[in-house]
C-alpha cells in the first residue's frame, strides 16, 4: 500500500472519528468555556490558585540543580554547530533526574507539579531549545503521561521507572500521508493469540532516533472478539523488526532527534497496550489537556530570554545621541515583548496550577496557552531580530569570530517556527478550540443542522434549543461590564487601575458570545466550513483569557508583594495592547476578504493563475511529495543509536 493508496476517508468520516474520541461530557467547571458562553467567571481564577509549600520547596530544590547543570554541563553552541545533544548532556540528564521531573517518587521520579515541571522546561529550554524539546516530548506526550493516565499497574511498575532515570520515550501517531486526520492512519496491529504484529511507518517522530520506548498509535482490525479502531501501545525500540530509517534534519531545533520510524512484522505483547482497543485517539487528546502546557512554558521562556536581549542591547546601542531603546519605533518593540512575555507566564502559571488542582477542566484552556503562546513567542523573537538589526540576522557563531558576543536571536527565531506546527498547528487548534467552544449551542441544537437527522429528532432538538436559548441569550443583554465600579479590588490605590480591562473583558464575552450565536443561525450546517470566522472567534478568545490571566496574576503578586507596582504596570500595558487587537478581530468578523479568498484558491487550484509564476526557477529537487509508506521489510540502515553511559 502506498501513500497515495491509504484507505479513502469521507469528510464526514474523518469528522465523526474526530468527534469520538472528544471527551463528550463536561464534569469540572472550565474558565475558558464559560467566556466563550459569554459568561465571565472571574471567580475560577481569582483569587490567583497558589501551590502547596511543600511542592514549591521540592520544586524549587529542583530547579536549583538543574540551573547548576545547565550552566555548568551544556555547551548549547555545541548543540547547534553538531545538530546533536551530546551523549554525556543526556546521560547527566538521567543522573539529575531531569528524564523523571513528573514521575511520582513511588517509581523514582522527582514528582515535580505541572507548575514547576514547566518552569523546569523554561529553563532548560532557555539554553538549549533541543533539550527542552527532549524532556518535554518524553514526558508530556511519551510513555510516562499516558501510563499515568491510563496505565495498568502492572504498566506502570514495569515502564515508569525505566522512564524516570534510565529510558528515553516518544510518540508516535503522525504517518507520511496521515497528519491531523487521524482517520486515514494505515499503521496496523493484527491480533495474533497473546500479542499484536505492528506493521507501518511513522514520521516526524521525535525522541525516536535515541527512544528506549515508544508510544505507537495502529489500527486494530475489527474481528471476533475484538472491537478495534486506532490503539495506543507501548513498543520496545529494540524489538526485531524496528527500524529508524532516517534521521530529519530542519531548519531550527538541529539538536532533536526526530526521525521516521519503520514496523515490519513487529510483535508486542497484549499487555502493553494502554486501555482498550478503539481508544487510542482518546488516550492521546486527554495526555494532550496537560501535554500541550510544556510548549507554551517554553515559549514563556524564550520570551524572558528575548527581553533580556532586547534589555541590554538597546541601552548599549546608540543611534542619533541616544539609546536605541529611547526612540519611539524601538522602544514600541520592547514594550511588547515586556508585555506579552508578562502575560505568557500568566496564562501558563494560571492553566497549570489549575492543572495541579484539577479542580477545572482544562481542555481549553492548555489548548489556548499552546495556540497563543506560540503564536506571540515567535512574534516576539521576530521584533527581538529586528531591534538587533543586521546583527539579529547574523549567527551566533559569526559575531563571536568577530569579537563581538555571540547572540543566537535567528537560531531562537528558527527554534521557536517550529512551535505554530508541533502537537497541533495553529489552524488545528483553532479549529479544535472552536469545537469545544460551540459544544454547548451542538449539544442543544446540533440535531437541528444535522441533515441525517429525521423530523422528529428535529423537532425534539427544536424543543430543547428554544428553552436553552430563552435561559442563555437574555444573559448576554447586560452585565458587570457595564458598571463603572465593577471589579474595583483591581485599583488599588497607588496603582494602575485593571478594572476597565477586566470589564471589558466581560462585556466581550457577551459580544463573542452574540456573535457565535448569530454566526450559527446564519449558516447553521456550514459553519464548519467557516474556519476563518472560526479562527477568529478563538483568536479573540485566546486575547480575553490572556488579559484575565494578567489582570489575575498582577494582583496576585500585589498582594505577595512581589513587584506589584510593575505587574500592574505590565498588565495594565498588555491589557491595552489586547484590547486593539481584539476590536481588530471583531471587525473582521463580518468585514473580511473570506469569499473573494475561497474563488482566488478555486482559480490557483484550476490553472487560472499559471501566467504569475512565469519568470523565476523552481531549485527543488525531483521527487514524490509524500514519501512511499508501503508496509514491509526496512530497506534502509537503522540510524537508531542509543544514548549509553561515558565512561
């Protein structure tokens, strides 16, 4: 079977596997739900959830001994110039315990919280993108997340102690023609007695050049006493009949170890699938709720370190009798990455104390801290390349061999693309956070555009809708936002005053919500074909919840007394700086180039266009544009290698 051959999936079909693997039901409370309902429920978030003593003592003991061994132990240039983290960096990560950060103890991991295991991920990440990219895709969406989660006992006494000190993980789901339509995967697991033969390729798989262990998402073939659908197992790397055929090679992150991974005739044992046949996607959606706080951490991270650059550059560098960072076009740039950078940390301390809390549910909220937190870090590197000016272009490496300090801004500016594509690109997740969103409008009314649905289902939808909506829309007429003392706990006396923020936050809410809700009963069954009506929905989203998450933690640190003044500062800035791009949104809701769009693809799709590219090369090489991923023996030298001990 090759690429091009891969089993024929309907949209339809590809939506409903999407659908089932949703977590359906809604138990725990969710922040970013209800302000996508319109209804601002400033009290989830505040007052600011704090940790436990006890868990910031031990995180801080462990965020002590890794500064010590990423100042003292990694050589990041090295890193970049070899495309390759050295065996000993990794084998000194196993020996400080960095492979176990949110292992429990019980299995000989640090046991760190989701708070304190994404600081630790900042700053590894902050020397070395390639590492923080290591520890994360081994701990957040490897072997050790979904065995926490759904592990056996068994599982977990046999795997997660291997992982917390000794074995590197991965995951794999993404297949050569098969990316974020999981419906179309053709890696198959045929029942055979006891175990299951694994058959299929794997790409873009990180952590699988030097992986001990693997998390492989196959199809099970529907037969007699098997249900089947896409499973999660656990895979031996060293298991006959695995082979990584080829080590990927990209334009940032050159220390990852992402490569293509071949299953001929693989044989796993039953008992190392995780949960039940037919609930791999599941499995792998409910590891991503927490999963994907790591990337966000990160990108907070290389936000400190921008501003940090930006910082002293700027008030080094002269132009005109006075600091670069004195005249206005400049100055404009830093005060975006000082505020946004504040924001980043408050969106993503907020989701994972939550996390830790587990009091809320989550979903959205880790989904919009990855969205946005991708998105502004790499607008934030962008300017920081731009305030460095010529020397923002230039490598590292070549400012240091001509005296100058070696500043990696376009190696953070080639790291950080990455993060709008991994574990979900930005088009995916708008669309995964527009889903979630309008759950409650499919809940009550999806019956009604739902063009396989007979009379009397309509009618019953019809009926339960019409009191849904009597409740809801008369909430979305008035509400705090709209009072002049409203939430006057945020303007202290001495400080900026956030209130205004947070009411406009409120009277936002209710604008999206009205908004939605008329976008529905406009094109009801095409609203799924409205993706940048939908993009933009969640983009307005994501800005809501980042002023609230500043407005949260400014105050929070008032009350510690821990630089209040400036927080409020910071996000009182941000605050503004949101809300303008937040009106922008809503123009563009309904003021937008969206249909004239749709006819310029039909015509570049049909040849239309042909007559614009005449006048330029085309220097790619030959080539299919999908690799073949026909099923069968490895033709190619396993490129595996396993990080072992120096001695």
């Amino acid at each position: 079977m090759t690429a091009s051959s891969v089993r024929p999936v309907s949209e339809r079909e590809a939506r409903q596997v999407a659908e089932a693997a949703r977590e359906q039901v809604w138990h725990k409370p969710s922040f970013a739900k209800e302000l996508f309902l319109g209804r601002f429920r400033l009290d989830l978030i505040h007052p600011h959830p704090a940790p436990a003593p006890d868990d910031v003592r031990r995180g801080e003991k462990f965020l002590e001994k890794l500064r010590e061994f990423c100042e003292t132990r990694v050589d990041a240039a090295r890193i970049e110039r070899e495309a390759k983290i050295p065996d000993e960096t990794v084998q000194g990560l196993k020996e400080l315990g960095a492979l176990g950060m949110k292992i429990d103890p019980k299995y000989g991991g640090a046991g760190l919280t989701q708070v304190y295991y994404n600081k630790a991920l900042a700053l590894a990440g902050s020397v070395s993108p390639a590492i923080g990219a290591l520890l994360s895709a081994h701990q957040s969406i490897g072997v050790p997340q979904p065995l926490k989660l759904f592990g056996t006992q068994e599982q977990k006494d046999t795997f997660l102690p291997r992982c917390a000190r000794t074995d590197i993980s991965a995951f794999l789901l993404t297949e050569p023609d098969v990316g974020s339509d999981p419906a179309r995967l053709a890696t198959t697991a045929v029942p055979d007695g006891d175990d299951y033969i694994l058959d299929g390729v794997k790409l873009w798989t990180t952590n699988g050049v030097v992986a001990d262990l693997l998390v492989v998402m196959a199809r099970v073939p529907a037969s007699e006493g098997h249900k089947g659908g896409i499973t999660a197992f656990v895979v031996e790397t060293a298991s006959e009949g695995v082979t990584v055929e080829h080590r990927n090679a990209f334009m940032g992150l050159r220390g990852l170890e992402n490569g293509v991974t071949r299953f001929h005739r693989v044989r796993v044992p039953a008992a190392n699938r995780i949960g039940p046949e037919g609930a791999g996607l599941k499995i792998a959606l409910t590891t991503l709720n927490t999963g994907r706080l790591s990337l966000p951490a990160m990108c907070a991270g290389a936000g400190k370190w921008c501003l940090k650059i930006a910082r002293e550059w700027s008030a080094a560098r002269e132009q005109w009798g006075k600091p670069i960072a004195r005249h206005e076009a400049v100055g404009a740039k830093i005060s975006f990455i000082a505020a946004t950078t504040f924001a980043l940390e408050a969106v993503i301390d907020l989701a994972s104390q939550m996390a830790d809390e587990d009091r809320h549910d989550i979903r959205i909220e880790a989904a919009l801290a990855k969205l946005y937190g991708s998105e502004m870090a790499w607008r934030m590197a962008d300017e920081l390349v731009q305030i460095r000016g010529g020397r923002g272009f230039e490598t590292a490496a070549s400012l240091a061999a001509r005296g100058e300090r070696a500043v990696p801004a376009e190696q953070m500016l080639r790291d950080l693309r990455i993060n709008r594509i991994f574990e979900g690109s930005t088009e995916i997740m708008h669309l995964l956070i527009a889903r979630e969103a309008v759950d409650a409008h499919l809940s009550v009314a999806g019956d009604l555009i739902d063009p396989d649905k007979s009379l009397s289902d309509k009618g019953r939808a019809a009926a339960k809708a019409g009191g849904f909506y009597a409740r809801w829309l008369p909430g979305l007429v008035t509400g705090p936002g709209q009072l002049p003392r409203a939430y006057a706990e945020f303007r202290p006396p001495g400080h900026r005053d956030l209130s205004p923020h947070l009411r406009y936050v409120e009277r936002s809410a209710r604008k999206l919500a009205r908004s939605t809700f008329y976008a529905m009963s406009r094109w009801q069954g095409r609203m799924e074909t409205k993706q940048g009506f939908l993009g933009r929905i969640v983009d307005i989203g994501a800005e809501l919840f980042a002023m609230s998450a500043a407005c949260v933690r400014a105050e929070m640190l008032r009350t510690t007394g821990d630089h209040g003044v400036e927080a409020y500062q910071l996000a009182d800035v941000f605050c503004r700086q949101a809300r303008i791009r937040a009106e922008e949104l809503f123009e563009r809701l309904w003021t937008n180039t969206d249909d004239l769009d749709r006819k310029v693809v039909s015509g570049v799709l049909a040849g239309s266009y042909t007559w614009l590219e005449d006048g330029v090369l085309d220097p790619s090489g030959d080539g299919p544009w999908i690799a073949d991923a026909t099923p069968g023996p490895a033709t190619k030298e396993n490129v595996h290698r396993r990080i072992r001990p120096c001695v």
